[in-house]
C-alpha cells in the first residue's frame, strides 16, 4: 500500500489537487471574496481613499445581482461605506 504523498515533499502535482481555496489553476472566490473585502476594508477603514473604493463593485442591474451571492453584495456595501466614511450622511 502506498502513503499518500504530502504537500511538503517535492514530487507533490499541485495542480492535479483541489481544495476549497485553489480548484485546479483558478481560485475559488466564492471562499475568498468576503475575508479579502474584509482585509481591504480593515486596511483603508475611514481614509476616504476614492481608488480604493472604485475597485469595490456594487451590482446595479437585475441580472448582475442574481447572479452575486447576497452576502457578498451586502459586505461590498459595508466596506465601500466604511472605506468612505465622511461621505456617509444623515439621510
């Protein structure tokens, strides 16, 4: 019987394993989008930097909001708003 091979030895195929993070060559960013948003969001939180906020995009038709997942909708709100937080009034 053979032991499986570990990812610390060097004859490992990294691109024949999958996880949850890294399927094949692409990254699953349905895992990754809200801890990223939330780094982002932690980095820039309250600096009113327009750049940074501009990459954080908000769907604004029907049919790119049904294919978004809805927390990730919700969370790109919160971390543009607190990225931008003199811009929030009192409306």
């Amino acid at each position: 019987m053979e032991a499986p091979q570990s990812m610390l030895s060097s004859n490992f195929n990294n691109d024949s394993k999958c996880s949850s993070i890294k399927e094949g060559n692409t990254v699953n960013v349905h895992v990754t989008a809200p801890g990223s948003l939330v780094a982002l969001t932690l980095l820039y939180l309250r600096s009113n930097n327009k750049k940074v906020s501009d990459q954080i995009t908000i769907p604004n038709s029907f049919s790119t909001i049904e294919q978004c997942n809805s927390n990730h909708v919700l969370l790109k709100v919160v971390s543009k708003n607190l990225i931008l937080w003199d811009n929030i009034s009192n409306t």
